[in-house]
C-alpha cells in the first residue's frame, strides 16, 4: 500500500497519532473515563442534551400543551432549537433553557471528572468543539458550565473554539506537520471523518499574512451525511477519494495548488502506522480497526501525487486536530485541554513546548 508510518522527511520521523507535534506535545487524547456501567462521555454528548430536552418536554405536557409542537426531540435540528430559544414564545424558551441548564451541570461534573486526571492536572484552559458548540444552546451550555464550575472553587478558563467546529476539525490539520513541509505553499487538504459526516476541505494557509497559521481558513470544502447513506467501508472510501479529487481540480483552477500533503482527522486511538487502535465503532459500514486496513495507505494509493510531488498522508484523532486548531490563540496558556461534543465527548490535552 506504499509507506504510510514512520516516514522520514529531511530525516524528521512523521508519524501518525504522534504525541511530539511542531507545536505542542499531545499529553493524551481519548480518554475513555467510565461512569457506572457506561462511559462518562455519554453524559455530555449531544445525545445527552437530547434526552434531557425530551425529559423537559415529557414533564410539561402532563400540565398542558408542549410549547414545542409536535415534531419529535431527535427531529429537532440545531438551527429550530436556537430559533426557539431566542424566539418571542418565552415559554419555549424557557423549557429550552431547563434542558441547557441540566446538560450544563452535567458538563461541568465531567469537566471536574478530566481535571482529575493526571495527564489533565494544571490546566488552565478548556476548549470545547464539536458540531454541540455550533449553536446558541451550546455556547449557552458552556458559558453556564464554567459558571458552576467557579461557584466549586475551580479556577479555569472555558470557551468556545474559535473557528467553527466544522471548519476547526480541518485547519488544525495544518498544525500536523512542520513548518518546513508547508513552506512555498498556499494550501493543503484536509479531512475529517465523523460518526455522522465526511468533510473534505482545501485549508487556505495565508502564511503571508500570519506565520502561525493564526489566519488560517476553509477556502472551500465539500460535506458528505453519510449517516444517511449507510455505505459500507469500501464505498465510503470511494466516495471519499471522489470528493478529495473534485476539490484539487478546483484549487488547481483557481491557483491553490495544494501542498502535496493530506491531514486527517479521524476518531479513536490512532496507531504509529495509521491503523485505529479502537475507537472507530461509529465509523460507517466495515471494521475500520482491521489490522488489515489503513486508510492513510489507502488514501495514498489512490492518490499516489498531488501536482508534480508524491503525496503524504498524515493522520490524527480528530479531537486533537481540532484542538491543534486552536494553538494560535492559546499562547499564553502552557496547559490546555478540548472537549469536543458531537456524537460521543472526544478529548484531548496539550502542553505548550518549551523554547530552549
């Protein structure tokens, strides 16, 4: 399948799932905390907040009409709840923000949870990402969390990411690899794959205008439900390279040649040769942890060269690409973690490098 792991560029190893990055040191990422008989990270996913909506809505309607309407809590898409919570119906509102603000403790207890942590211990800043943070209920969500968090006493920093989860997820495939693999170009390709959604992106760089990528941005990208689809593993990887292929005519149309590099971010514990180690179960039709596939490799196969360069593939855990997104405005924090909330709670945790 071609080399896919332990690469050496100018004689630097370039590994997947790498905890020694150009910028920061991965402390851990994937975390799988238990809860009883259940993962922790269930008890703040987007789900959970669902659940909770539904609870408030079930409880209402033994005392007169749902505010709500109708249409089920899981049909209920992002954009209707925020409308909802900044509507004129103050009742609707109102239950929306009973369902906010239980999510919120319940993010808050999971927080203290990862604080505890030892690869989690000084940390001055939490990130939190993910499709949950895309929306007015989530900003609210974590605004209150770090409320109670500081009525308990714990003094730390929670925001939202600052570029939107969606295009996080690929401009902090950027941060992957060293400065020397971008130099001299404009933009790379990124991709993030979800238990929900494929996203293939052309990552604008603008070194020119910040060299810490700080200006970063998603020149164009392409959007794949697959969760509607149900594909299996091969044509997943076939629809994949289809839409990677599509983007690189385009940027080659419009003098954006990419850099002969493509970052992935993709859930799980990635191991050194670009297989998953575990973590992949909600990835789409097939065992995405066989030792008998790997996707870096393949994606290479398929596409052996981007412009006139042989392509290298390099493959992260999604929570911490979107973290790595996050590195230029984080500099005055040396330890720093992200909760990413979408269909499970991923995790990641970095530490600034220090300047000899």
């Amino acid at each position: 399948m071609g080399r896919s792991a332990n690469e050496k560029r100018n004689g630097v190893p370039l590994i997947h799932g790498a905890s020694n990055l150009p910028s920061v040191t991965v402390d851990d990422y994937n975390l799988e905390l238990r809860d009883g008989d259940g993962f922790l990270g269930d008890r703040a996913n987007k789900f959970a907040f669902q659940e909770k909506l539904d609870a408030w809505r079930k409880r209402v309607r033994k005392g007169g009409d749902d505010p709500l309407g109708q249409a089920l809590t899981q049909d209920l898409t992002k954009k209707q709840v925020d409308a909802l919570l900044r509507g004129d119906d103050k009742e609707a509102a109102a239950l929306i923000m009973g369902a906010v603000d239980e999510f919120a403790g319940e993010l808050a207890s999971v927080l203290e949870r990862f604080l505890e942590q030892k690869s989690w211990k000084n940390t001055e800043r939490v990130v939190i990402g993910g499709g949950f943070r895309g929306s007015s209920a989530g900003e609210l969500a974590i605004a209150r969390a770090m409320v109670l968090l500081k009525a308990e006493g714990i003094k730390i920093e929670l925001s939202p990411i600052v570029h939107h989860p969606d295009d996080a997820g690929l401009i902090g495939a950027a941060h992957l690899m060293p400065a020397w693999m971008l130099k001299g170009h404009k933009a790379i390709l990124a991709i993030d794959i979800g238990g929900t959604n494929i996203r293939v992106g052309i990552v604008e760089l603008r070194l020119k205008d910040e060299t810490d990528l700080s200006k970063a941005k998603v020149w164009k990208s392409d959007i794949w439900r697959h969760a509607d689809d149900k594909p299996n593993r091969s044509a997943t990887i076939e629809a994949l390279i289809g839409m990677i292929e599509k983007l690189i005519a385009k940027a080659d149309k419009a003098d954006l040649t990419p850099a002969p590099v493509i970052g992935v971010a993709c859930p799980g514990v990635i191991n050194e040769d670009g297989s998953i180690l575990r973590g992949g179960q909600n990835l789409p039709g097939g065992n995405w942890e066989s030792e008998h596939f790997n996707l870096p490799a393949a994606l290479k196969d398929a596409i052996p060269q981007i412009g006139d360069h042989e392509t290298f593939v390099i493959m992260h855990n999604d929570a911490v690409v979107q973290g790595l997104s996050q590195i230029p405005f984080v500099q005055n924090a040396s330890s720093w973690g992200i909760l990413t909330i979408g269909t499970g709670l991923g995790n990641a945790h970095f530490s600034k490098k220090v300047e000899n």
